[in-house]
C-alpha cells in the first residue's frame, strides 16, 4: 500500500512538472520564437484591412479625410498614385521615407503586371559611420552595428467610376521586436522557476 502511494506521489510530481513544461513551451513558442512572425502577421492583415476600406470608398468625395484617418491609426502612409507616378492624394501618419516620382511609376507597373495586387517587406540599412575617438570609456563599449529597419508596401489597383485605373499605395515601418523579445525571455525565466515550485507545492 505504501509502496502505491509512493508511486502516485511521484506520478503527481511527473504529470504537474509535465503539464507546466508544456505550458511554459507554447509560452515560449508564441511570445519568444514566433513573436517576429504573428506581428508581420498582424501588421499585414490590419493594412489589408485599411486598403479594403480605402478601395471601397475611392470615389468618395471626402476620400482624403479618410485616408489621414486610416493613416494615423496604422501608424502608415497612404498614397493614391496615377499610370505616371503622379500622386493625386497622400496621407503620412507617421514619419515615412520619401518614394521618388520614379519609384512609385514603377510600382504602379510592377502591381499591374503582378495581377493588380503586391505585397514586400524592404529593408532600409542604417550606414551612419561610427566616429570612435580613441577615448578610455568605463565599461564595455558595445561595437557599432549597422541598424537595419524593415518597411512594409502594400500595393493594389483600383478602377475609379470614371473608368481610370489608379494604384493604392500603403507603406509602414515595422518595429523592430528584438528589445520585446529580450524582456519576454526573461520574465519567462521567472514564470518557469515560480511555476515549476508552485507544481511541485501543489503535488505534495
């Protein structure tokens, strides 16, 4: 009998340590690995939303409000560019790269070839020198780093009523995640030893 309740005991402390184990791995999975990914995600699917919105109402005569409303909330920009990359409205809700005339053009084309619809994440590489004086700082100097920011275009062509062919334009600057992640990771260092002791109370 002893021996029976010895070994529940045990099968508690194994079935507790497990069930928090596997916990503390989709934890791991979704707010660590994949944290990158599932803001992409959603950062993609909410301006695909706001270009719905946008094509849904291109012919209304109050389409500019619209578009510096969408591109406040989506932290983004939004154009509405012409066959010769000629913009006829723009909203800026955040601080955005200026796109040339020339680069819209061949947006507008490259959409149109592309079945009317472009989605691509660039990058935009921080080349800023390093000035390093020589000086005796205290402390570990972290060595300099290129810094490299990730935009997201969207693209999509729409027929306005009067028949002529005109190309939406979104863009929006992905936050970099890594200062996120770095903070998740070590709360989930205290989440595992605090729910790894809290298994262990509650099987005992």
């Amino acid at each position: 009998m002893k021996a029976d309740r010895f070994s529940i005991k045990w099968k508690l402390y194994a079935y507790l340590i497990g069930f928090v184990g596997i916990m503390l791995i989709i934890l791991w999975i979704f707010q660590v690995v994949s944290l990158e990914r599932f803001y992409k995600g959603i950062k993609t699917s909410s301006i695909k939303k706001a270009a719905y919105t946008i094509v849904k109402n291109i012919d209304h005569k109050e389409l500019d409000q619209l578009l510096e409303r969408l591109a406040s909330q989506n932290d983004m920009a939004a154009k509405i560019v012409d066959a010769t990359g000629q913009v006829l409205y723009e909203a800026a809700g955040a601080p955005i790269q200026i796109i040339p005339r020339s680069e819209l053009y061949a947006y507008y084309h490259k959409t149109l070839e592309g079945g009317g619809e472009a989605l691509s994440f660039i990058n935009e590489e921080d080349i800023r020198p390093f000035i390093h004086e020589g000086r005796a700082f205290i402390g570990k100097m972290p060595p300099y780093e290129k810094k490299v920011m990730e935009s997201l275009i969207y693209t999509q062509m729409v027929t306005m009523n009067n028949g002529v062919q005109v190309m939406l334009f979104l863009t929006t600057r992905l936050t970099p995640v890594q200062a996120t992640v770095d903070t998740l990771r070590v709360q989930l260092i205290y989440i595992t030893l605090i729910l790894l002791v809290v298994a262990i109370l509650i099987a005992f």
